[in-house]
C-alpha cells in the first residue's frame, strides 16, 4: 500500500513540475511570440502596400499602353490615306507645282 501512495506522489508531483515549467516557458516565451506577431503585422503591411502599388503600376501602365495604341492608330490612319491617295492628283499637283516653278526661273532671268 505504501507504494501505491508513493507512485501517487511522485505521479502528481510529476504533474506539479510539468506544470511549472510549462508556464514558465510560456511566460519566457510570450516576448517572443509578441515580436513575432509585430513583425509578421509589419510585413502583412508591407506586402499590402507593395500590392496597392503593383495594382496602381498596372493601372496606369494599361493606360500608357491604350494611349500608345490610340496614337499609334491614329498616325497609321494619315499614312494609309496619304498612300491612297490617286495617283493622277499627284501628277496634277506636281505638274502644277513645277510649272509654277518653271515661270519663277524665267522671270528670275
């Protein structure tokens, strides 16, 4: 019987010593996991910001990119029609053009 009451100590005494250290390792470690949640907060908010940026970067990137094209369009439609242009207009503008030239060099002689 005095065994029982023994292995009954030593089982709650073991209990007892299990207990305190537990909490004091959780009070030694509390510090710690406080940092680590500040620093993990930190970089939650880096990365937030970081990501609103990106989105803003993309934003005004689609923009420059939509402006380019427009332009781009814009310019490629003045050359089509300058290319279409019938070619007997440009012997009459040139014929023109050149005449006019021809009468300036006579008068200048």
């Amino acid at each position: 019987m005095i065994i029982v009451y023994i292995s009954l100590a030593l089982f709650i005494g073991s209990i007892i010593y299990l207990a305190f250290f537990a909490f004091k390792t959780f009070k030694e470690s509390k510090p710690t996991i406080e940092n680590v949640t500040e620093t993990v907060t930190r970089i939650q908010a880096k990365t937030n910001q970081i990501k609103s940026e990106t989105d803003q970067l993309a934003m005004t990137q689609h923009g420059i990119t939509e402006d380019v094209q427009y332009k781009k369009e814009a310019v490629q439609y003045t050359v089509d029609a300058a290319k279409q242009t019938p070619e007997p207009f440009k012997h009459i503008w040139f014929s023109i053009k050149g005449d006019k030239l021809k009468l300036r060099n006579r008068s200048d002689a």
